[in-house]
C-alpha cells in the first residue's frame, strides 16, 4: 500500500477526450464566467466540459460561489473542531483512513481529508509540504469545502451527487483550486445508509489517476465494515458487561455511542426504523411517535407535556404509561441503555432522526444534500399534534430552500414527492429555468395540464 498514487504520464481519457483537452475546455469555459459575471444561465453551453461539470458550474453559480474568492471560509474555530470531530462518528473509522491512505500518502505528495456530511473538513493529513501549500486556500481542518460554499470540488460535488467523482485542475469552480486535483466518495452509515461524510485525495494531477476513485471507494468500504464490526463489538459488551454500562454511564465519561451515529428513519414511513449500536428494528406506530418526540427534546418531557404532543384529543397519562411500558421493553431487548428514563421523560443517549438532519442540512445552506437525505414526509399518517407540527416544518423549509435557491434539477426532483404531486408553483418555477430545448420540458407542461385539468373539473 506504500504506492498509494503511482508516479503518472499522461492520463488516460475521459469520454475519448485526453486530460489535456479538458483542461483546455474548462479554462475556455472560465472565460465564459468571466463575461457573464457569476451567472450561468442553463441554456448556456460549455463545449468539451462534461455535464456533470457544467451542472456542477451552474449549481455553484446559482448558490452563488464565488470563483474568484481564494480561500474557504473556516466554518469551525480549534476549539469548536476539535470537540465535534470527537463527537463525530466518523472519529470511529479514522484509524482504518489512517493505514490504508494516510501513511502511503506521505510519499506520494498528497493529501487525505475527511468531511462531515455538510462539506466542512474534520481531518486533513498526508505530505507536510503539500499541507503548508493547501493552507493557501483553506483546504484545512475546519473549513467549509461544500459547493455551495466554493463551488466545484470533489468534496462538495461527491455529497451533492451522492457518489464517488473526479475534479481536476480547471474544472474547480475556484480559481485558486486549479493547480489541484482531487478523488472524493461519499461515506455513508453501514446501518442505517444515512450520509455521515466524505473520504477525499487532493494533490496533483495524480490524484485522478484512474485507479485513485477504485482505491478510495475500498477504503470506504474497508472503514464502513470496520464500524459495523465495532458496533457490534460495543453491543456485545454492553450486553454481558452491566459494569461497564454503568460506567459508560457515569458523569464526564465519554459517551461510547457518541461516535455513533444512533438513528431514527422517520421520512416516508409510517412506521420508523430505528438502529443502535448497528442493531435494527421496526417500530409500532405509537413508538415511533414517542421517540420522535424524545429525540427533539433530547432536555425531556414530563408526563403532561408528552401527551400533549402525542394525542390529538384528551388522553390520560395512564394511557401513556402503560405505552411506555411496552416501548420499554422493546428498547431492552434491543440495548438496555437505550432505555428512556422517567420524571421527565428522556433518551439517555443522543438519537438522530433523519428529519434533524434535513433540518440541520437546510439550516446550513446545503438544500441538495437535505433534498438527498429527504425520502418524504415525517411519519405521513400520524395525526400526534408534535409530529404534525414536525412534520409541516421540515416539509415547509424544505419546499421554500428549493423555490428560493433551487436548481431545475433539484425542483424537478422535489416535483417527484408524494407531497409535491399538485405542486403547481414547484413545476412553474422549473419551467422557468429549464432550457428552451430541453427533453425535460414536455413532462412538466404535461403535470401543468394536468393540474390546470384536475382544478377546473
């Protein structure tokens, strides 16, 4: 593994087209930026530069990134890092980033960054000389590397996209990214699938030599199997370790399903999904209510304020006891440290519902991962009075992140909703930037048809 990138000639090519006329392209393309300002209208075409990089350009362009800014802004000051990256779950997996890409890549003149979900950079490690030259344009720890923040790179378009990509050179959005290259796949949660990060190499031309994708995607794949087997690991102890329990338990002692990622699938289901410690299961409609309201009030919940939340009418809090008795002893049999305690009621441990990560997405600007992440509407057909008011507030500030920042592609693909079916302001607005000629354009007119049919009658 020492020869993490081999000493590269020429590239081959992309789509029959050599590393050398890309280039050649995406400086022409640069050109066109520069005469248009920071917009680039969809009907705009960009001969050589593939789609995926002129989508890319024109995402970055409507979030308006700017090209010309040399640096990434610091998103996280030292202190603010260094506790949220030891909090993080990717923490857990570094070791496996370190061998198999880290250390090799003190020899081949790169780079080795890890990202949280939003774009902003946890770890950057690798050749001491190549990190002092990054510094140069905020590729450090700390800094936010999402497109919409600096348009075009392999960190921030490999969360857009949801999959592994190539950036090279010129076809950075920023300018001052153009002397690099960079591999970046995105890491998703072995468990549950939700998007914890990105795993990138940035260096020089080598760093998209065509076997670098293949390496790093394995050592995604390597570090996501090395999480489930520590889960599993944890669960274990747990379980035949009440000492150790306690002890995890304890005030000031490092909460060890911290560096894990406890979730709650809530969207698109009506009844949630819920995984601790890399172990899943099924809830019941109620207990899917319940936790969903511990887990947004992670301070608790007295018996009163529960109900309230959890029954469209009057209901004793005798109701609620006895449903918290058997949601009890599912938790049990699952993890007994997940066991809600009582006066007020609250999780002993941090459990994050999908829906807090839509919002937390939205709240950061970063609408196309949040779009990503949302599968549909919050538990759709639970009428409990908190979870209606969740579930309006996430599927609200996420229609209004679309209209207003919104590509076509990110409209169109929220038009596909459940929740979006007679949507007409969604279809119009899309209407509205797509191309005249685009292929795209017949199947909105007919939604719109449709819907203007639908209302008349």
């Amino acid at each position: 593994m020492r020869n993490l990138v081999r000493p590269a000639g020429p590239l081959q090519p992309e789509n029959g087209v050599s590393a050398q006329l890309r280039q050649h392209f995406a400086n022409a393309g640069h050109e066109q930026l520069d005469s248009r300002g920071l917009g680039l209208p969809e009907d705009l075409q960009l001969p050589g530069l593939s789609s995926l990089i002129q989508e890319s350009w024109r995402r970055s362009a409507q979030l308006q990134a700017n090209p010309d800014n040399p640096e990434a802004p610091l998103a996280m000051d030292r202190e603010e890092l260094e506790e949220y990256r030891r909090q993080h779950p990717l923490a857990a997996i570094m070791p496996v980033i370190h061998k198999l890409l880290v250390l090799p890549s003190h020899d081949s003149g790169m780079l080795v960054a890890v990202g949280d979900e939003v774009g902003r950079l946890l770890w950057v490690e690798g050749d001491a000389a190549m990190q002092r030259r990054a510094e140069g344009m905020m590729f450090v720890p700390g800094a936010d590397w999402s497109e919409a923040t600096v348009g075009t790179s392999a960190p921030g378009t490999a969360l857009a996209l949801g999959r592994g990509i190539q950036i090279s050179g010129a076809e950075h959005y920023k300018r001052s990214v153009h002397p690099w290259s960079c591999t970046a796949v995105p890491f998703h949660d072995p468990d549950s699938g939700a998007l914890l990060g990105v795993v990138d190499i940035t260096g020089t031309e080598s760093a998209v030599a065509p076997h670098t994708l293949s390496l790093v995607e394995a050592t995604v794949a390597a570090a996501q199997a090395h999480l489930r087997v520590e889960r599993l690991q944890l669960a274990a102890a747990r379980q035949t370790s009440p000492a150790r329990r306690r002890n995890s338990a304890a005030p000031n002692a490092p909460a060890a399903t911290s560096l894990y990622r406890n979730s709650l699938q809530l969207l698109g289901r009506d009844q949630a999904l819920l995984s601790i410690d890399g172990r899943t299961v099924a809830l019941s409609a109620r207990h899917s209510e319940i936790l969903t309201l511990l887990s947004t009030h992670p301070e608790g919940l007295n018996a009163e304020e529960l109900c309230n939340f959890l029954y469209p009418g009057d209901a004793s809090t005798m109701t609620l006891r006895a449903e918290m008795v058997r949601l009890r002893k599912v938790l049990q049999q699952l993890n007994p440290g997940a066991v809600p305690e009582s006066r007020p009621y609250r999780l002993p441990l941090d459990l994050v519902p999908d829906s807090g990560q839509v919002l937390n997405c939205l709240q950061r600007g970063a609408h196309r991962i949040a779009l990503e992440i949302y599968r549909g509407a919050v538990l759709p057909r639970s009428e409990a009075p908190g979870i209606v008011e969740l579930r309006n507030r996430v599927s609200s500030l996420l229609r209004e992140a679309v209209l207003t920042d919104g590509s076509a592609e990110s409209l169109l693909r929220y038009a596909e909703l459940p929740e979006a079916r007679d949507d007409v302001e969604i279809r119009v607005a899309a209407l509205k930037l797509l191309p005249p000629r685009s292929p795209k354009r017949a199947a909105v007119v007919a939604d719109l048809e449709r819907l203007e049919t639908e209302l008349s009658a």
